[in-house]
C-alpha cells in the first residue's frame, strides 16, 4: 500500500510539488546502526548511565506511584464507610417525638 498519492500532488501549485520532492527524497536517508548505536553510547555517557542488572527491583522509582495509589485507595475506603455508616445511622434512628403545638 502507498501513501504517495500521485492525483492530490498534481492539484498544489508548482513550488509545493517541489517541496514535496525535496521531502520526499530527504526522508528516505537513515543513519546506519553503527551511527545510532554511537549516538545512544555518548547519550549515556553525558549522563552518567550504565546498564541496570536484571531482576533488580527498583523501590525508588516505584516509591511514588505506590504511595499516591494506596492514598487514594485509602481515602475513597474512608469515604465509603463513612457514607455508608451514616446511611445506617439515618435508618436506625429513632423518629423524633411530635411536639404539641402552642397556640
């Protein structure tokens, strides 16, 4: 399947269809892996970054995520028992006496 769609190209003005050229011829370049394997090799070494070893758990980056969720968890169980108690409580109680009325 092609997405060069040779009937919309022929419908834009002469320097768009230059452009499209241009574009077209420049994005069929890639670097080799070499070149890539390069450029990741300097990445880790301007930040200092070395291979972690396998089945090593990280609690210092999950730390965070874990916290906010048992947060959350815990204070939507607090809610729950406290809506669902007071529902209980309204049901359970007594209704109020009828005051006689003074007049």
């Amino acid at each position: 399947m092609s997405t060069h769609h040779e009937s919309e190209d022929t419908l834009l003005p002469a320097e768009d269809q230059h452009l499209i050229a241009a574009y077209r011829g420049a994005s069929m370049h890639t670097p080799s892996a070499e070149i890539d394997a390069a450029i990741r090799a300097a990445a880790r070494r301007a930040v200092g970054a070395r291979p972690q070893p396998l089945g090593k758990f990280r609690w210092s980056t999950w730390r965070t995520p874990l916290a906010a969720a048992a947060t959350v968890v815990l204070s939507a169980t607090v809610v729950y028992w406290s809506v669902r108690d007071a529902g209980i409580e309204k049901l359970s109680a007594p209704a109020p006496a009828e005051r006689p009325s003074v007049l």
